[in-house]
C-alpha cells in the first residue's frame, strides 16, 4: 500500500490571510488538490477563496488553477505544472 505524501509545487506561492494577519506560503499538492501550508500542517485551498480552515482564506495564488465541480482547487500532476484552465 502506498501513500500518497504531499508535493510542493515549485515556484508557486498563496497569500492566506487570517485573523487580520498576511502570510505567504508555498503551495503543494495531492490527489490533484491544492493545499497551502499552514504551521506543521495543510489546508485545502477550494474555490472562491475558501479553505478547510474556517478562520483562513487565501487571496492570491501565484500560478493560474482549475476548479472542479466539487469545489476544489485541482492541481496537475507536478511534473506538468499548473495550467491556465480553459
């Protein structure tokens, strides 16, 4: 059984703000979700500026994604890097 670890994506960053304070992180990625760190952990970024996090929404992602009918933000694989969605 393997698991399916996270995986920065390179050279993209996400303005998360929470409780009036603006913080950039880097961004990963698993299962083709996009996750932004957040202390030791991840939240989900979803569509609209939503997290997982209900205090966290993030503002600006430095790259261009897509969005899934789920909701959330979905990552190509990292050996593709993210694509402008059509």
């Amino acid at each position: 059984m393997s698991i399916d670890l996270f995986h920065i994506i390179d050279d993209v960053q996400v303005i998360i703000y929470k409780d009036g304070v603006y913080t950039q992180v880097e961004v990963f990625e698993r299962d083709s979700s996009v996750y932004a760190a957040k202390g030791r952990g991840f939240i989900r970024l979803l569509a609209g500026g939503r997290t997982t996090y209900p205090r966290a929404t993030w503002l600006q992602l430095g790259s261009h994604h897509k969005i899934n009918p789920g909701d959330n933000l979905v990552a190509p694989s990292i050996k593709q890097g993210l694509r402008i969605c059509g």
